[in-house]
C-alpha cells in the first residue's frame, strides 16, 4: 500500500483555508497513487494559543458542509488522517480526523499526552486507536505520545504494522523528533508515518521533517521544511519478516520482578 506524510503551513484560525490545503494535498497523493496521506498535529484549526482558545469544530458536525471539500479529493481513492483540536461535548481535544473515500469522516483519537501549554486548554483521550484501510491494521498517534515506547507498543501488540503520527515540532526539536520516531519504527518492527507541520502558524514557528520509517528505523521518504509529501511503500511481508528476525514485539514481558538495590 502507498502511503505518504503530507506537510504544510497551516494558517491560525481559519478552518475553511485549511480544510482546502488538505484537500489540495489529498489530490496531489491521489495523482500519485496513495491510499492513505497523514497530516500534522492541529492541522485543520491551527497550531497556534489563537486557535485553541477560539471556536473549535465539534465532534458531532463531522458530517457538515465545512469538510466537503478534502471529502471530494479523498473520493479518488485516499483515506486521510489529518490532525485537529476539537469540541468533544465540554471537552477540548487535540484529535485526529479519519476522512474515508466514501465520504465518511469520524474522529476516533483523541491525543493521550498533552504536553506544555496544551494543558491549559485540552483534556487527555482515554483510549488508544487503530484504523484498517486496505486490510492493513495502523495505530493512530499524535506528537507527545510518539515520546512514550509503550504507546506504540500497544498498537504492535494489539496487530497494528504501521503507525499513524500526527506532529508538530518547534525549532530546535528535530533531534529528538527523528530519534522518537525511527526508534518506535524499530523497537516494534513496523512502519512509522510521520506527518509533521511546518512553517509560521500564528505565534509559533514549525519545522517540517515529515519522513516515512520502515520496521528496522531507515527513513525511507523524507521531507526538510517545505511543503510536500514523502512517498513509501507499506509492505506487510516485510513486517512480518522483520518482527520474526527482530523478536522484541514478541518477547517482552509483562512483569519484570521486584527491582533489588545492593
């Protein structure tokens, strides 16, 4: 399956003008024969104090007007995940939207590990998530959780080959950026989607560095900061063959004992 991380700016505020760079993007993957594009963290609404402190979308409004046209492009054959925050009943959420070639789009992720000033303004998701497009199982991931080895872990462990992550890294993080990313790839012995945003939204500057990753951490398609796709095949076979040469998946363990100091 052809998959791709989609980068680019997004402008504070303003969903209609995101929701068309979406959908732009969408097209571009649908020429090139993708089935599934990610988008960054916040995309749809800005990353940006502005943004989260203003009128969000809501959860329940999926279906409305204001998302018709990424369904249009998406209707090529793409189901695109594209970050968001979001009005879940009294909640604000940082969440990612799945956007399906039917037209169907629901909101099955809320982010776990809010970070910093994100705190002021969202609540944590209560449950990890995986999408199947194409009969491939994928983990769903925002940004922060990408931090935490267990979060893809459990997605691995649960049958996911490929991970889904949505981000939004400042300047001076590409480090660690690259690190989480290839390192999650690695420890689970399956694909990492890495769509990261870039450039200035509001107050804040992004600094791209979308990538695909296989099952043994190498960056196989790789963005710097302008805008773009980075392109990959998604291989099942080569997960499997991965994870039976590289056992970790399999082999961890559930308990590891008291710790003794001496």
């Amino acid at each position: 399956m052809i998959v791709a991380a989609g980068q680019a700016a997004s402008v504070s505020g303003d969903l209609t003008a995101n929701v068309r760079t979406a959908a732009r993007l969408t097209g571009l993957a649908a020429t090139q024969d993708v089935r599934l594009l990610v988008l960054p963290e916040a995309f749809l609404t800005g990353y940006d104090v502005a943004a989260f402190d203003g009128p969000l979308p809501d959860a329940g409004d999926l279906g409305g007007a204001w998302l018709d046209p990424l369904r249009e492009q998406a209707a090529a054959g793409v189901t695109v995940v594209v970050g968001t925050a979001l009005r879940r009943g009294a909640d604000r959420r940082l969440s990612q939207i799945v956007v399906r070639p039917d037209g169907t789009a629901t909101a099955p992720y809320d982010k776990q590990h809010v970070d910093s000033m994100e705190r002021e303004f969202f609540t944590v998701g209560d449950h990890g998530t995986s999408i199947v497009v194409d009969g491939l199982e994928l983990g769903l991931s925002i940004c922060y959780d990408g931090c935490f080895p267990e979060h893809a872990q459990a997605a691995a462990r649960d049958g996911a080959v490929g991970y889904l992550a949505s981000a939004a890294y400042f300047p001076g993080g590409g480090d660690r950026r690259d690190l989480y990313y290839a390192t999650r790839a690695l420890e689970n012995g399956m694909y990492v989607v890495l769509s990261a945003l870039t450039g200035r939204c509001g107050a804040f500057d992004f600094i791209g560095g979308s990538a695909v990753y296989d099952p043994e951490g190498r960056p196989v398609a790789r963005l710097a900061e302008d805008e773009g796709l980075a392109i990959a095949d998604l291989d099942p076979a080569l997960v499997a063959q991965t994870r039976a040469t590289h056992t970790m998946v399999g082999d961890r363990r559930d308990d590891l004992g008291p710790r003794v100091r001496e």
